[in-house]
C-alpha cells in the first residue's frame, strides 16, 4: 500500500531524516511512528503528503511512484491529513462542517464516522466552542470523511489527558479496520501506541532504528535506550 525507499530529507544544513526504508502493505491498519522530539516523525509525514519535498528517495503508493505528484493531486488520490480545522470556519456548528467536507468529498456514510467518534453529544454546537478534547475528535473525524486510502495523523492526542488519548485510539481503530484505511500516526503517549498499533516504527535522530510489531519494538534494546528510557 505505502512503500518508502531511501527517503532522505534535509533542511539546509540539518539532515531531519536520512535513508528511510519502510513498508506498509495492508489496508486497513494503524501504524504507528514514535521518536524522541526532533527523530524527523513530522519531517517524514510532510515528505508523504508532499508539503516537503525530499532530497532524495521514492515514495510508492500501491506500486506507484508519486514523489513528484503535488499535495493536491495526492488529495485528489485518497490521501488525507488531519489539521486542526475546527477554527477555521468560525460559526459553524460540527454538523456544518462535517457535512460541507462530506459534500465536497462525496462521503456516503457520514453517520458511521460521527457515531464511531461519539460527536452527537456536540453534532450542533459551534465547533471553536466545544472543549477541546471534542474539538481534536473533529478534527481527526474531518480527516477521515470521503474513505481516505492512506490517513496520516502527527499528534492528534496532543494536550489530551490520557483517558481522552484512549478513547481517541479506540475510536481510530474502529474506523481504520471498518474502513479499510491506512493510517499512519506519529504518538508521544506510548502506552497507546503499543496498545492500539498493529506495527509501529521507530526514529532518532532522522534514522529508522526499526520497524516491528508492538511487543517487539517495545523490548528492542536500541528503542528503550534512544526513547522509551529503562522504565519501559
Ligand atoms: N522548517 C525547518 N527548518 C529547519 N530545520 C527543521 C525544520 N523542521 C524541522 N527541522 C529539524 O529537522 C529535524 C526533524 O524535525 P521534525 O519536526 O521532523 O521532528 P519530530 O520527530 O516531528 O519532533 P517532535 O517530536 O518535536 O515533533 C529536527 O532537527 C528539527 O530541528
Ligand atoms: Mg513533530
């Protein structure tokens, strides 16, 4: 489904990711990226939805090669990536705004996404002014109308307390296996990770370290030492 291969990114002098090799190959997974701050998590979401180009290496999405295709044509092909859109339509209800990207993007079952992120309880307030716990729910439900084939999400449970993160990754993994969609997400919460990714992978330091099911990279030794410290 996604394949990476020697993806290399640099910012001037700063080399954010260096050599990147990896492959997802099912649909309808959730796979995770984890790294301490500045690993190139970001950098290498940027490089597959096309907003930073890459200094070298290929990007592949079911065999084909799209590392010269625009953002907006990787849209157009299914690709989607959660912003933090519940402000950028001021005044409008959640209602409003689900259903105008609904239309847009010719959703045929929005229902299923409101209900698989439990929205109804704030489906016609104003979207900026539900909490914000509810508002990173609408932005990652947003991400998911019109059936994207790949999703990519960079800290969607950021500022959420670890109960709302939960119910965030439950909600994610419903919708990704009912729909059959890939999504990437880049996560600090690692308990969530672990528990809710079918694969995951593992930055420092702009290098892939490894690439694994959750049991094993949790126990791999390079991982503990470059993030997850000796009380994982
Ligand atoms: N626009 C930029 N200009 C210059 N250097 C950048 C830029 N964006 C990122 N970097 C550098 O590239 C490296 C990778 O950054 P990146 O944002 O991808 O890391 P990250 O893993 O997402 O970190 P965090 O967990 O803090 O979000 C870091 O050294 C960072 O300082
Ligand atoms: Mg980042």
């Amino acid at each position: 489904m996604l394949r990476i291969e020697d993806l290399s990114v640099s910012y001037g002098n700063v080399q954010a990711l260096s050599g990147i090799h990896l492959e997802v190959k099912q649909r309808g997974v959730l796979h995770g990226v984890i790294g301490p701050n500045g690993a190139g998590k970001s950098t290498l979401m940027d490089a597959i939805t096309g907003r930073r180009k890459p200094t070298s290496g290929k990007v592949f999405i079911d065999g084909q090669d799209i590392t010269r295709r625009s953002v907006h044509w990787r849209r157009r092909m299914g690709m989607s990536r959660s912003f933090q859109r519940t402000s950028i339509f001021p005044g409008l209800t959640v209602r409003d705004q689900l259903e105008l990207v609904a239309s847009q993007l010719g959703e045929p079952n929005l229902d299923e996404i409101v209900d698989a992120f439990e929205l109804r309880a704030v489906y016609d307030e104003q979207a900026d002014s539900i909490a914000y716990g509810d508002q990173r729910r609408v932005d990652v439900a947003l991400a998911m109308v019109g059936k994207p084939s790949l999703l990519l999400l960079d800290e969607p449970a950021a500022g959420l307390s670890t109960t709302e993160t939960i119910a965030l990754f439950e909600h994610l993994r419903t919708l990704v296996e009912r729909r059959g969609v890939t999504a990437l997400v880049v996560e600090h919460d690692v308990d969530a990770v672990f528990r809710f990714c079918d694969s995951i992978t593992a930055l420092d330091l702009g290098q892939l370290i490894v690439t694994g099911k959750p049991v094993d990279v949790r126990s791999d030794q390079r991982v503990i030492t470059a993030y997850l410290g000796t009380a994982a």
